[in-house]
C-alpha cells in the first residue's frame, strides 16, 4: 500500500498545537510592545506574516480561525504603531526621551516652573450662574429653615473666660507631655540599655509591660523605631520568635530599600500569657 | 446697518461666547460660533484677536485629534474649541495668585514634558517615579489626580497618561520642549 499524500493524524494534531503555540507567542509578543510602550521595530513583521501564513491551511474550527485573526490584528495595530513612531520622529517635536527624562531630573522645580511659564498660556473664563443653577439656588433656598429655627437648634454656650496652664493641656490629653520624636529617642536609649552587650532582645520582653494599655503603646512606638531606622526586626519563623536589633545610629532606607510591612499581633491573650510566664 | 456697525455688534458677540463660561468645559465649539455669528465667524474671531493682542490675550483653537499640518478647513474649525487665553507668558506670581503653587506647575512640566518625549503616551508608573524626584511622595498622586481632574492629562484602564484637551489649549508643546533643551545648554555655558 502506497502512503504516499498521507498525513499521521498524529501528525497533523502536532503541527496545528505546534502552530497555534506560534500564533499565541506573536500575540503576547505584540500586545507587549503595545502595552509597555516599547520599540515597536523590534517585532519582525515579514518574519511574522510568513509564520501566520505557514500555518493557515491547518485551521478548520472557528477557535483556529479566530486565533488566527486575533493575530494578524496585533500585527497590524504594530504596524500603525511603527507607522506613528516615524511620523513622530519627522515632527519639530521629536525629542530623545532619555535626553529629556535626565534635564527632568536635572533642573530644579522653580526653574521647571519657570521655564513652564513661558510655554503655557491659560484660558481665561469667567464664571456665570445659569438659568438651571439659579433655579436650583431658589429650591435650596425655599428649603431652608427660618434662621431663628435653625439657632435654637445648634444651642450655643456662653463661658466665662479662663486660661489653662501646660499642664492642664496635657491633664485634658490636648497636648502630649513629650515631643513624639522626643518620646522616640527616649525609647531607644531604653532599648539600647535593655539589650546591653547581647545586640538584640526579645520582642514581649521589650513591648511587654505591667499593663496591656501600656503594652499597647510600647508596640506601637517600638513599630516606629524600626519605620524610622532606629532598630530592625530579626524574624525566626521557624521558632516563631521575634527579636528587636538596635542600631547605634538611626539609618534611613527610605528609598534604598524594598519597605516590607511586618504584623505583630499584640492582643490581650497573648499580653496574659507573656505576663504570667514571666511571674512563673 | 453698515458693514461696520454689523461687524462692531458681532464682535461684542463673540467676546460674550469666548469670555463666559456656558458648559463645563470652557471655550466654544466652532458650529456653536457659526449659528450665532455666521458663515465669516472666522473673520470675527481673527478681528477680536487683534484686539485682544493689545491685552496680551488671543484667540487659540483646540482641533479634534490631531491638529491640521495647513490652513485648517471650514468643517475643521466647526469641530475645533475655541478660547480664550493669556497672549505672552505669566510671572510666578501671577501663578500663585491663581491657586498654582510652583511645586504643582513644576510637576505639571515635568508629567507633560516626559509624555510628549513618550510619544504621548507613558505609563503613571513611570511619571510617578520622575515627579517621585522633585515632589514630597504624599503629594505625587494628588497633583497626578488634580492634573487629570483639570483635564491637563487622561488617563486609560492600563494606567497609561496622555496630554487632554487642556494642554492642547493652553501648551504650546513645541515651546515646551526647545525650553528644556536650551535650559541644559545654558547650564552648560554657566558652568565653563
């Protein structure tokens, strides 16, 4: 038997899977360079067209049909895409955009302002009140409560004039006893005394205190201390424990470093079983 | 009524349109201006322009899409905007006077100068960064937000900025940029 013009169903099924992978890779490749802006030159049109080609006399559902149309689409929005870059490059307006990006960051802002200035003409208008806003303002109006109504209402207080000493303010907790930052540095001189010549100290031996408020608060700012610079967290997950490294000096890493957000649960069982481990 | 006296009241007509805000966006369309002015708004609009020049204001158009490479076409201007606008440029005072701070027209430069370097289009991501440099981190996204709220910038559902309508009518882009190069070039001269 002749097997000649033959084809291995096997066969052709690997050819179509291994087409549409090509087609599915042009696809993800365009619509890359459409999303992020890149150089749109560097897909290979003619090689692409030639793939699509390649290919088309396999389809038979509408899926393939489809896949193959979606394709052909991307390479023509590329296409228009390379189209407007040269248009742009022929235009006055044709900058390099790293060249600009870096006198961006160069110049000062009141020299960008500056030079902003002379290349932006704002519109001058003049603000009116329409036929539909006066009838609104009318409504508005007409609903609303005789003033004497409305008096009674708020129920203002008279009082005697008097005057409150420093100390009253923070007795009413208007004002803090100490500077925050102040409070901060306070902190960390006692974290730097607790730890000692060990470098570094258990998280509940430090925040932990006789009172779950005061716990609280020494959570609080030790999560400061850490924001800040002042300290950082050594984290063994495994033991789940967490121990507070003072630093001999504040370090900023604001923008050095990836900020990563760590939760320490202080809730009030936890506080109690700290407490009574400790009187155990 | 003599030519002039027709063309003296169509002129006060067309500083009624041009000056006063009707619809949330200021300026008036080109149809707008025919029906109320005629088929020669353009005329009108070209003899209030030289009077407004000694007030160091004029008449600017914003096109739909692109703006036209040559004398625009009567069914052109019917589609444009017209406004308004200040003539030369404004001092730093009178910015602030405007409820501008230096830091927002700052930013503002700087979100519009690396779009038109983009092409027109760059992602939010990448103006926030730049302005990231010049402006406290808080006040980043607020100016971006602002700048779109004023229609300086649009913005699309894949987070990329474009320059909208505002800047077509109040930037003059080409100005904008041979500004930031000579701006180096003078740094350049300082410096020898």
């Amino acid at each position: 038997m002749s097997r000649k013009g033959f084809t291995p169903l096997s066969s052709k099924k690997q050819r179509k899977k291994l087409g549409a992978g090509h087609l599915q890779r042009i696809i993800d490749q365009c619509k890359s360079v459409e999303e992020r802006g890149l150089d749109p030159f560097i897909v290979d049109i003619d090689d692409l067209i030639a793939v699509v080609r390649q290919y088309f006399p396999e389809w038979e559902s509408i899926d393939e049909y489809s896949l193959d149309s979606e394709a052909i689409n991307r390479l023509a929005s590329i296409i228009k895409i390379q189209s407007d870059w040269v248009k742009h490059r022929s235009t006055s307006l044709y900058t390099d955009p790293f060249l600009i990006e870096e006198k961006l960051r160069k110049l000062s802002r009141e020299r960008l302002a500056s030079l902003f200035l002379n290349a932006w003409h704002p519109i001058i208008e003049l603000e009116q009140i329409s036929s539909y806003g006066m009838i609104e303002a009318i409504k508005y109006w007409q609903s609303l409560l005789p003033l004497d109504e409305r008096w009674a209402r708020t129920g203002a207080f008279k009082t005697e004039l008097g005057s409150a000493t420093r100390n009253d303010l923070v007795a009413e907790r208007i004002m803090a006893e100490r500077a925050f930052t102040e409070e901060l540095e306070v902190l960390w001189c006692e974290l730097r005394e607790r730890v000692g010549g060990n470098a570094r100290i258990a998280y509940w031996d430090f925040v932990g205190a006789e009172t779950y408020e005061e716990t609280s608060k020494r959570a609080y700012m030790t999560s400061f201390l850490v924001t800040y610079g002042y300290a950082t967290f050594e984290i063994h997950r495994l033991e789940e424990e967490i121990f507070i490294v003072p630093f001999s000096e504040p370090r900023s890493l604001v923008g050095k470093k990836q900020a990563v957000s760590i939760p320490v649960e202080v809730n009030f069982e936890e506080w109690k079983r700290w407490k009574d481990s400790k009187h155990a | 009524m003599t030519k002039k006296a027709q063309y003296q009241r169509k002129l006060k007509r067309a500083a009624h349109l041009l000056f006063y805000k009707r619809h949330r966006r200021p300026g008036v369309k080109g149809w707008e201006l025919r029906k109320r002015l005629g088929s020669d708004y353009p005329k009108v609009l070209g003899l209030l322009d030289a009077y407004l020049e000694r007030l160091d204001l004029q008449i600017k158009t914003a096109f739909e899409g692109e703006k036209p490479s040559e004398k625009p076409t009567l069914d052109q201007m019917d589609r444009g905007r017209f406004f308004v606008t200040i003539r030369g440029g404004m001092t730093p005072k009178e910015t602030k006077m405007s409820g501008w701070r230096i830091d927002d027209v700052a930013g503002l430069a700087i979100a519009m100068a690396f779009i038109i370097a983009k092409k027109g289009k760059a992602s939010r991501d990448d103006v926030e960064d730049l302005l990231r440099d010049k402006l406290p981190g808080w006040r980043v996204d607020i100016n971006l937000d602002r700048y779109i709220r004023a229609g300086y910038l649009s913005q699309d559902e894949n987070r990329q900025l474009y320059l909208d309508w505002r800047t077509r009518a109040e930037v003059d882009e080409k100005a904008l940029v041979d500004l930031l190069l000579a701006a180096e070039s003078n740094k350049k001269e300082e410096a020898k």
